[in-house]
C-alpha cells in the first residue's frame, strides 16, 4: 500500500524535485518516512522529510466525541521541519483520514512555518464520516466505518505488527 502511495506522488510530480514530505505526529511520521524511503529506492534521491505536531492547532481538543467539554493537557510535540517550506509542493502525510480536523489543525500549523506553493494530502486508510470538506490525494484504502468505531494503524515502527484494526469503543464515539 505504500509502496503504491509512493509510486502515485512520483509520477503525478514526475520525480521529487521541489517537493517535501511532512508527517502529521504522531502516526503520519512512520506512513510519511516509509514513503520517503521507498521513494528513495525507486528514484535515487529522497524528498525532505520534517513532521509537524498540531497540538496546540486542533479545535476539539478539551471536548469528548459528543462535543462536551472535558478536562485535558494536550501532548505536544516536535514540530521539525529542517527545510523552507516557501515554493514547495508539501504532501502532508496521515495514517488515518476521518472527521478533518486533524488535517485542518496541520494545514494551519503549517502556514505558521511558511507558504508552500501546494498542499497534498496523503492517507492510509480513509474511513470517511467527514466533519470538515477535506480529501485525500493519495489514498492507501478506503473503508466503511461508523462513529462508534475506532480505526487504528499500528505499525512496526511502534512496535506492532503492519495492520489496520477496526473495533468497536464502549460508550464513545470514535477518535479521529
């Protein structure tokens, strides 16, 4: 599926100049690092690579899934990204695709870092149930999914085994 996802972005930029990947923290980085390599392979050369954290960027958090207000801290992270992004074509990069938010939290941390000439989108697993008008570019697979359901990536990178896991969640609404 990567390899696929891979394949997909070289072709439509006709090889890697004047791009960059950029994976969402924290499961986009793996999807975004796994693409950069097998793009590596394939052209010779590697796009730049940086991750963004969107932490202090999403508007849900301190909600629960019915929209209640909730106790939390959010976890920040690193954001690095160790190349200008003005000009660049920047394929943004998720494990997962569901309500938006997450994407529009990292559009807008990214135009904090500069202007990109165009942002992608490249996913693994779209499931749909959009709460916001975004899509992917690139997509690895698309399912079905409820709300009540949770769709998780796991991947060796963090110590599983390369799956897509769909389960139900007790009593809540599932995550983005």
């Amino acid at each position: 599926m990567v390899r696929r996802l891979a394949l997909e972005i070289v072709e439509r930029h006709r090889g890697v100049g004047g791009i960059a990947l950029v994976g969402i923290r924290t499961g986009g980085l793996h999807v975004a690092e796994r693409l950069r390599a097998v793009i590596a392979e394939v052209e010779g050369t590697a796009p730049p690579l940086g991750a963004i954290d969107i932490a202090l960027y999403r508007d849900d958090v301190g909600f629960d899934d019915a929209g209640r207000p909730r106790a939390v801290k959010p976890v920040i992270g690193a954001t690095e990204l160790p190349f200008a992004l003005d000009g660049l074509r920047v394929v943004l990069v998720d494990d997962v695709l569901y309500t938006g938010r997450t994407v529009r939290a990292a559009l807008d941390a990214l135009m904090d870092y500069g202007r990109p000439r165009a942002v992608e989108l490249a996913v693994l697993v779209d499931r749909g149930l959009r709460e916001l008008p975004i899509r992917a570019d690139y997509t690895g697979t698309s399912i079905d999914s409820r709300p009540e359901e949770r769709v998780l990536v796991t991947l060796r990178e963090r110590g599983d085994a390369d799956q897509i896991v769909i389960g139900r969640v007790p009593g809540a609404g599932a995550t983005p």
